[in-house]
C-alpha cells in the first residue's frame, strides 16, 4: 500500500497536513510573485472522501494524486527560495519535520 504499511486514516492525514502546508506556501508564493493563486478546496473534498484501501488506490491513479505531487513538487520550490535556504541547518530541522517532505518520503520517492 505505501511505505510502512500506514493506516488508511494516516495517510489521508497525511495529504491533508501537506495539503494545508501547500497553502501556506501559495499564500508566501502569489505574495512574492512566484505562482498564482489556486482554488484547492476540490482537491481537499477529494482527499476527505478516502476511507478505505479502494479509496485510496483510486486517488492514487486520480489526476487528484498528480494534482497533488505536482503542488508538492512546486511549493518545494517556494520554500527553498523564500522560507529555508538549501543546505542550511535550518533546512535539516525544518525539512525532517515538514509534511510535505514526509509526504515526497512515502509516495513520491518511487517514482
């Protein structure tokens, strides 16, 4: 199923938190100029409805889930040029504890 073999509530938690840090950094992004706004709330409904293993192999093979590690992929991008400088001890202790680098840790690694 994914990495560790996560209950099903935990990995939709997990979208969930790295959904809300995605916003957070949209927010800093459209503020400096670095992308445009986006309405998220259909990928959020998306992500609310997986409550079985099925659910979740379904989203997986969504354009939600593509949806999802695309905005992972580019808000990465937001925070190494305007929250964490890359390769700094910040980025060490920022990153382990980030959702969205525990969300790249369980599902985008293997691709």
């Amino acid at each position: 199923m994914t990495k560790g073999n996560m209950e099903i509530k935990e990995v939709r938690q997990l979208f969930l938190l790295a959904l809300a840090k995605i916003e957070s950094l949209q927010a800093i992004g459209v503020e400096n100029k670095l992308c445009e706004p986006q309405d998220l709330s259909e990928l959020k409904l998306e992500i609310d409805q997986i409550q079985t293993s099925l659910d979740l192999m379904t989203f997986k093979a969504s354009d939600h889930f593509k949806f999802l590690s695309e905005l992972i992929r580019s808000c990465g991008l937001i925070c190494c040029m305007k929250v964490v400088q890359p390769n700094s001890l910040m980025m060490f202790f920022q990153c382990s504890s980030c959702p969205i680098f525990q969300f790249e840790e369980a599902f985008l690694n293997d691709e």
